[in-house]
C-alpha cells in the first residue's frame, strides 16, 4: 500500500506528528514516508518528557532508543549553534502555567 501512495506522489499535503518525543525513530518515519514530496513536516512534542519505550536490548544497543524529535534537535543545534541560543531564548517564557505557578524557573532548550 505505501508503495502504492509513494509512486502516487504520496498521500498527504502536510503531516503532523503529536508527541513525537516518545516516538522510536521507525514510527515516525512511517507518516513521513506517506507525504508528498513538498509536504511540509511538524514533529511536535517534548523530548524531555516521557521518551520512547523500547523492549529489545539490541535495538538499544544500535542506537533506536532515541526519538527522531530528539536526534533532529541535537542535529540541528550541532549544525546551527545559534539555532541552539535562539531556542533557549524562545524557551524562556511559559506560556500554559497560570499563576503562581507561571513563576517557577523554565529549563531552556
């Protein structure tokens, strides 16, 4: 069936992935693949929160226990150091604590 969708252009305009933080790096790539090729991408999520489960100690070993949201940024920040600072800048307002808890120190990216 994917092939089916690949060789159509692929199926979707846009693809989003919510909590792509706790993604292995497999499961996001699977809508991936099903885009358009233009198709504009949004990994959205945190990966400082809950991270992927994985089960095999060998998938493990050859590095899969890391989110694709998660390799993306170090890639990114390793690449664009000022994408790094404009990140931790970006990461210094909260926005969905209300008060008093608004006030609590916010961890930069």
């Amino acid at each position: 069936m994917a092939a089916v969708l690949r060789s159509a252009g692929g199926l979707f305009d846009l693809v989003v992935v919510d909590e792509s933080g706790q993604g292995l790096a497999p499961e996001v790539l699977l809508p991936l693949r099903l885009a358009k090729p233009q198709a504009p991408v949004l990994l959205a999520g945190d990966p400082r929160q809950l991270g992927p489960v994985l089960r095999s100690a060998t998938a493990a070993a050859a590095g899969l226990g890391v989110s694709l949201l998660d390799s993306w940024i170090h890639y990114w920040h390793s690449v664009l150091p000022q994408l790094a600072a404009a990140a931790a800048a970006a990461g210094d307002k909260q926005h969905r604590k209300q008060p008093p808890h608004s006030s609590a120190p916010v961890c930069p990216v």
